[in-house]
C-alpha cells in the first residue's frame, strides 16, 4: 500500500471515529453511562473527565473530524488524479468534469465511511462505544486542550453568539439523567428478564416506578374520602370516643365541631390509657391541604410539622378526605397491613374476562394488575367513578351500564355510593 492510500485510510479511519464519538455522546443511554462513569477503570475516569466538559467533547470532536478531512481531501485528490487522470498529474489547472467527478468521488466515500456507517453503528452500540474509545479520545482530548485550540474555538463560537448575532448562549448539553431515562432503562432491563425473574422483581420494580411518579401523585389520588372517614364532634361523650376506637380497630379519629367541614384535629387511642378530662386536652392538629396538593409535599410538610393526618379540602373549602403518612408511604411502598387493616378491597378474577370488583379499586391499579385497558381520566379515580362519570347519576342494584368494550353491572349500592361492581369484556362473550 503507497503512503498515499495509507494517510487516507487513516484518515477514514479517524473521521469515522470522531463522528461516531460524537453521535455515541448524544444517543447514549444516560443512566448506563452514569454506572459506566461509577466503575473503578482507566476507560470509565476517562470517560468521567470527557463528560464533566461537554463543549470541550463536541468542540474536540469537530476539530478533530474536520483536521482529517483535510488532510483526507488533499491526499484523495491526489490519488484520484494518478489513478483516473494520469494525463493532468504535472498540471496547475484542472478542467470542470475533472474537478466534478474527483469531488463526487470523495464526496461519497466520506459520506459513506466517515459519517453514515459510523455514526449507525455508534447509535445502536452507544455505550459500547464509549466505553471501548474512551481513552484514545480523552488523549486526542487533552492534546488539543494542551494546545487551546479547542479553548479557542470555544471563545469564537461564544463571541460570534453574544457580539455578533447578539444571542444568549444556550446551556451546555448535560449528560445527566431524568426519570424519563430512568424508567427507560428499568423497561430494557425487564425486557432482557425471563418470566420467573420478572415476577421475582415485579414488587421492587413496581416500587421503583412508584418512587419515579411520586411527585406527580396528588392528594386526591391516595387519600381516604369523606364517606369513609371515622369522626365524631368535639363534645361527644368521651365513651363515644371509646366504643369508636374498639369497634373500628382504629388508632386516629378525626375532631370537627358542628359539621365534617369544620375539622379541628383528631384525636389518637393511646392518649385515653392516662386520665383525660377533656377531648380538648388530648386534641392534636392536623395539616390542612388542596386536593390537587402533591403528596411529596405533603410528606414533608407533616414531617416538618411533626403531623399524622392531613385532611384534603375542596376547590370550597369543604372536607373532601384525609390522608396520613400511612397512606402516603403506601402509594410509593404498596400496601402495608397491620393490625388495623381489616377491609381489604373486593377484586376477584371470574375467569373468561369477568371480575368482580369493588368499586373503591383505583383505575390505574386494576388497568396494571390484570391489564385491562379501562378508560384513564383526571376527573376519577375508582371505578366507581368511573361509572359516576359515564352514567352522571347514581345507578340501581344490578343495572348494567357499557362504558367502550366493557359490560359493568351493579351488584351493590348505597343511596350514596357504588359498592361492588361485576366487570365483563364485551370481546370475551
């Protein structure tokens, strides 16, 4: 192989490398490069100090792919004249159809070698590739820093921004990663998991996702509904208050006067095993919050506040629910049972696309669990309003409503609420 040919391979060679590095940076998965970073090698510190400057890695990138394909045109023309034209080897001019076809000719093998194949295979193999490359290109990299070039680049391209085209400089791109990324790369890494390995994590990963969409989750998404809340008037006997604790198993109740739109704290069993003379004496605060409020906000404001119970308010003020720190660390950990968590909620497979639901199930739940497909919307929650939504009023004991490719009939009702819902497919008839 002549010199010639050899400088032009190189040169191939090392445009194909720094286009490649370049597209690799910005396709790469962000949340795999971050564990790459975290590993104790030579290529993973290299890596490290290349993505602390991002501008310095694109500026060495493009000086570096544009160095080559200079020194590449020079040495291709060259070879091209010898090996199609040896008539115009001696000569200063040369004709337009010579110039035209050498420009096509190194025009297309660039493209080729230099920019598409290199920057397909960087793409899928990203990673990979930067954890192979890091080190000869963090080498290139301090070379040209060693020499400001790619400082002075820098400098141009920021004078050109701010004096020239009077702009605003834009913020480096930065390679860390979001929840997006990250739940990106939980979905690939179940994808690579057999069966019997993903139900083995199904519970931790569901956790983890829950802790990705944790402050997107508002109030009114986890807390117990006015209907369901245990209260009673601040001048109750303190008997009442007994009998309620014993029959209902539970530990809290919440304190209103006159009316459940008026709460004035709550009261907790553990204070009634010392003489108590007056509910007021053992009356403790509770947070108030919007029901569009989100729960991690909430968590900290109780923590904060040394609060259990925070009761959720309408858009009038009113009492809409109340949540605790219980509820709360459910929607992120699941359900935690204890000795008070007696009514679990109905939800029973019939088989050939029928349930059996209680109407208190969340949507997104029962859509997750037996992949369902139902109907999503911010104005619900439940299934039940779900069908409250679709029917506007209340439906009758075993009233069928259809709501899209599902058959739901009412199996019991209260005057004021949707207790158990029978659930069928129409596709499953």
């Amino acid at each position: 192989m002549s010199p010639d040919l050899l400088i032009i391979v190189v040169s191939l060679l090392f445009s194909a490398f720094f286009s490649g590095m370049e597209i690799a940076y910005v396709s790469a998965d962000r949340v795999q490069v971050s564990i790459f970073k975290a590993e104790d090698s030579w290529s993973a510190r290299a890596m490290s100090k290349l993505l602390s400057r991002p501008d310095k890695y694109i500026a060495t990138t493009l000086v570096g792919n544009n160095i080559v394909l200079v020194i590449y045109g020079y040495y291709m023309g060259a070879v091209l004249i010898r090996w199609l034209f040896p008539q115009y080897i001696d000569s200063d001019e040369l004709p337009f159809d010579v110039l035209l076809v050498q420009t096509l000719i190194s025009t297309g093998v660039i493209l080729l070698t230099g920019e598409f194949v290199p920057k397909v295979v960087f793409r899928i193999y990203s990673v990979g590739m930067l954890r192979a490359l890091a080190i000869p290109m963090y080498i290139i990299y301090r070379v040209l820093d060693l020499l400001y070039i790619t400082d002075f680049i820098l400098w141009i391209s920021s004078f050109m921004i701010r004096k020239v085209f009077r702009q605003q400089e834009t913020q480096a791109l930065n390679f860390s990663f979001g929840r997006v990324d990250l739940g990106y790369y939980i979905e690939q890494q179940m994808e690579n998991l057999d069966t019997e390995q993903r139900s083995q994590m199904d519970k931790e990963i569901n956790i983890f996702r829950n802790a990705l969409d944790f402050r997107d989750v508002k109030a009114r998404e986890c807390m117990v509904p006015r209907t369901e809340m245990r209260t009673l008037e601040i001048g109750a006997p303190m008997e009442e208050f007994k009998r309620l604790f014993i029959s209902s198993g539970l530990s809290k109740i919440v304190v209103y006067r006159d009316s459940v739109d008026n709460v004035v704290g709550y009261v907790h069993s553990f204070d009634f095993f010392r003489p108590v003379e007056s509910i007021q004496d053992i009356l403790l605060p509770v947070l108030f919050v919007p029901e569009s409020m989100p729960v991690n906000e909430i968590l900290k404001d109780l923590t904060q506040k040394r609060m259990s119970i925070a009761v959720v308010l309408d858009e009038y003020g009113g009492t809409s629910g109340m949540i605790t720190v219980e509820d709360i660390i459910e929607e992120l950990l699941g359900d935690i049972e204890d000795e008070h968590d007696k009514d679990l909620l109905l939800e029973k497979d019939l088989g050939g696309g029928q349930y059996l639901f209680s109407a208190r199930q969340e949507v997104d739940y029962l859509n997750q669990r037996y992949d369902l497909g139902l109907p999503e919307s911010e104005e619900y929650e439940t299934l039940g309003g779900l069908i409250l939504a679709h029917t506007e009023k209340i439906p009758q004991k075993d009233e069928q409503v259809e709501i899209g490719d599902f058959v739901f009939t009412i199996r019991e009702v209260s005057s004021a609420k949707i207790e158990t819902v029978h659930l069928r497919k129409k596709h499953a008839e």
